[in-house]
C-alpha cells in the first residue's frame, strides 16, 4: 500500500505589509495554502499581486506580518533561484556551483565532487572552467539552478528563472528543470507568468488575486507524467488553460 505524501510546508493566514515614508503597502493577505513534498507547484498572478514577495517570506528574506510559515523540519534549507543568475563574474562555473559550501567551510575535494556532480546534472560538462561572461543566458539560469542545489535543499523557489530568455531557450530550459526535478525529487514553488509554461511544468497551479495577494484559485494539473510537448495541444490542456486564463482575466478587469 502506497502511503500519502507528506506535506513540506504549510502556509496559514499569511499577510504582509510594507511602511515608510510614502504610505503603507498591503502586499499579502489571508494567504493559506500547503505543499507536498516533491511537488512541483507553480504560482501566477497580475503584476503586483506580491508572487515575489511570497518567495521571499518563504525563504527567510521577508518577515510575515500576519499569520505563519510552518516547514515539516525544524531547520528546513531553501534555495532560491532568481531571474537574473547573479554569478560571480570573476568566479568559473565550477566556483559558483560550490560556493555555499566554500562560505560553510567544507574541504575543497568535497566541494569541487559535489560541483561536478550538479554540474553533469544541468547539462553543462565541459564549461566548468569557463566564465560567466562566456555563457549565454539559458546557461546562466543553469548554473544558477545548480548552486542552489548545492545543499542539497528541502525545497527549491524559483521567482520566473526564465523570464528574461528567448522563447525556444525558455522551452529547453523547461524540458530541463523537469530533468532536474525528476531527478533530485525536490518541492518546488515557481513563479511564472506563461500560463502555458505553468501547465506544462506542475502538479498544481496557483493564481494569486491582484493586490493585496490571496489564493484565488488552486488548481490541479491532471496531465500525465512524464510530460512532452505535444501534451500542450491537447483539449485537455486547453481546458485547463482557459481556466486559469478566466481566472486571471477576472483579476485584471479588477485593477
């Protein structure tokens, strides 16, 4: 008998709000969902309805204001990757994957094994001395990924890693972060706004409301895995994206 999944993170009533000088910003509000672990869930919302805030709540960046953020360990590691890779530009690809573990004081044989080891995982073997200034933006976002596996993290947040990218770099970059996933079974929570790209990657989509951000609609992605691009012609998968397509339309009419 095959037992249920256990759920890595639960958030409750979460609400966050922002002051200064200018006023007081309402980023968040009533904000409750979970996640499972080695689920891959995606989030999409308008511009401004707090998905990036959110990410940062989540990975200890921003404190909540309101409710609370509970992970199934006591001490969970999270990685986040952002849209801009933010390598190190005077560091090789080999340097950047490893550095986390360098900052923690782990030997130098361990560090340059577990490198290795990421680096053959995203599909860059043989650019491992190379420079970020040599590589182009898709393997950038890789390397990016890769570091932040480096700890070996409980659950991976991914604030639109492909937005900046070309379309057809953007469809081999989602190919490949299934790969990755697959492969290192993590949780992952990812900020996108390509409804298509939404579907095609997760087990559920969640649409966030305009600001202040709650959980509009929580929607269960019933394609089969592993997943091809064919799927995305399907009816199917068209009905799903009219749902979520009414469900962000309705957001928008609103602001």
């Amino acid at each position: 008998m095959t037992s249920s999944p256990k759920t890595t993170l639960t958030v409750q009533n979460l609400g966050v709000t922002f002051s200064d000088a200018s006023g007081v910003l309402h980023a968040l509000h009533d904000l409750s969902f979970t996640l499972l672990e080695n689920e891959f869930v995606t989030l999409i919302g308008p511009s401004g309805s707090g998905k990036s805030t959110l990410l940062r709540v989540l990975a200890g960046l921003v404190p909540p204001t309101e409710g609370n953020v509970h992970y199934n360990t006591a001490q969970p590691k999270v990685g986040l990757v952002f849209q801009k890779a933010n390598l190190m530009p005077w560091r090789r690809v080999i340097d950047n994957v490893g550095l986390t573990l360098e900052l923690e004081g782990v030997s130098r044989e361990t560090i340059h094994d577990r490198a290795m080891e990421l680096v053959k995982l995203v599909g860059l073997e043989g650019f491992e001395k190379t420079y970020p200034q040599d590589l182009s933006g898709g393997m950038a976002q890789r390397v990016a990924i890769a570091r932040s596996l480096m700890q070996d993290p409980d659950m991976l947040l991914l604030d639109e890693p492909f937005g900046s990218l070309d379309a057809l770099t953007r469809e081999r970059m989602g190919d490949e972060l299934l790969h990755i996933w697959q492969a290192r079974q993590k949780t992952v929570l990812m900020v996108t706004h390509s409804i298509s790209e939404a579907l095609y990657l997760s087990d559920r989509v969640l649409v966030l409301s305009s600001r202040p951000g709650t959980i509009k609609l929580d929607l269960k992605v019933t394609l089969s895995r592993p997943r091809t691009p064919d799927m995305q012609y399907a009816n199917e998968f068209n009905i799903l994206a009219q749902q979520l397509r009414q469900s962000l339309s309705e957001e928008i009419e609103t602001l």
